[in-house]
C-alpha cells in the first residue's frame, strides 16, 4: 500500500490537521520571509508597511516563532532536513566545539566541558524519536569524553559535566502538556542557566539533574523480593572450587 499523502490525514479533518496548516502557512518562515523583505527593500513594500505597522509586526513575530520552532513530528512526518537539523544542534554541535578546544584544555589539563542532554535521553515518546535519540547520543558523547580525558589523554583535570533537565519553557515546547506539573515542575530557561553557572564554579565534575525531585522516593516502602539481599549474593557467590573450566580468574592487582 503506498504511503499516504493526501491533504487531509486518515481520520479526516481533526485537530491535527488544523495544526499542520498553521505550520505551514502562518508558522512557515519560508512564506513569511519574503513578505518582510519586500516590506524592507521595495518602494511599494515601504509605503504599505507604514500604513500596516501592526501587521507587519505580527509577520515579524510569527517568523520568529517559526524560525525558532524545532519541529516536533513522527518518523514518517519529519523531513531528513529536519532530522539532520536536530541532530547537527543537539549533538553534532558538542563534537566540533570540543574538536575545536579540547587541545588546548588537555594541554593545559584545566578547564571544563558543558555537554547539555535532557532527560528525553532517558525516555522516548512519540513525535519527539529525533529529539531523543539526539539527546541520548549527547549523553554518550559526555560519557565517553570523561573516559577519553582519563584515560587516552592524560587530561584527568579536565572537568566534565552532564545537564539532565525537563520540560523547560522555550519555544522549543510551545503546546506540550506537563500531566505532573506538581511532581516535574516546569523549569525556566533561568534556572537551568543558573544550575549550569553554579556547577561551572564549583570547579568539579557532575551530572545536573533538573528538577531535583530527591523527594519522590522518600517515603517509598515498596516490598523486597529479596528480604536479605547480602546473604543472598553470598549463596550465589562462586566458591573457587566451583569454578569451571570456562571461567577466567582475575588476579588481584598489584599496588602501586
């Protein structure tokens, strides 16, 4: 069966539908550009803009909100333009700045790298596989620098530093619905710059995470399966005995 590429989706006129036409009528910055350069460099476009001043200033504002709008679509919605421009932000960007600086801070072992993921690199929902996916390979990509400064480049004063925030209010997240507003507040772009200055001047490595719910599991009194957890390893503990050919004894290491 082709791929369905009518006006109208499968379940009609919706909600949806009404969506998608605002994005690309009023929130289309590729139809909204023009308007505003013909307002700035032609005679007529002049004249009319000063007789319009108003709704010059709302094509302005909508061509703003279009330019800084990140879309937010399924797999088969999203464009590979809109794919590679998620990924060249939230991920390709950590690879050529630190590609670009990492020298000299290893040659100094000082200084510090900000890697900002989200916790969408936890948890994927639909419409937002790009995003995620995006954010779980920046979270890789810290992970596996604070190894590389140990251990490849003898850079262990390089501090590293991991940013796991939520929903934060950006235009990125024009229309999201937050169900626990209680229990994951909404975070202003004010306060997640805060969080990162503060552990800038700490001088220290770290993972920030925002918000700070240490509060949820607090009075979590959940059953254990296992009453003893101690003993129960010690029973499953190998004895040297026990061990069969196919396993690898590890001497202990020798202190340095």
């Amino acid at each position: 069966m082709p791929l369905h590429n009518g006006f109208l989706p499968h379940e009609e006129f919706k909600a949806d539908t009404v969506l998608k036409i605002i994005r690309n009528t009023a929130l289309n910055p590729k139809l909204l550009l023009p308007i505003i350069l013909l307002a700035r460099f032609t005679k007529k476009g002049e004249d009319l803009s000063i007789l319009h001043l108003l709704a010059l200033s709302r094509i302005k504002t909508l061509f703003y909100i279009g330019i800084a709008r990140v879309p937010s679509t399924t797999l088969l919605d999203a464009s590979e333009r809109d794919i590679r421009f998620t990924f060249d932000v939230n991920t390709l960007a950590h690879y050529w700045i630190v590609r670009e600086f990492l020298p000299l801070l290893i040659k100094a072992d000082h200084g510090m790298v900000v890697t900002v993921a989200s916790v969408a690199a936890w948890v994927t929902v639909p419409n937002m596989v790009d995003y995620s996916a995006s954010k779980a390979a920046s979270q890789s990509f810290h992970e596996g620098l604070a190894a590389e400064l140990k251990t490849r480049y003898g850079a262990p004063r390089v501090r590293t530093v991991v940013v796991n925030q939520g929903y934060t209010r950006t235009p990125l997240f024009t229309g999201y619905h937050n169900d626990s507003p209680w229990l994951m507040p909404a975070l202003g772009p004010q306060t997640v710059a805060d969080a990162i200055v503060c552990q800038v001047l700490s001088g220290t490595s770290g993972q920030l995470l925002l918000p700070a719910n240490e509060t949820i599991m607090t009075k979590f009194a959940g059953r254990k399966v296992v009453e003893d957890v101690d003993k129960s390893y010690e029973t499953k503990e190998p004895r040297e005995a026990d061990v069969g050919a196919s396993a690898v004894l590890v001497p202990p290491q020798a202190k340095e």
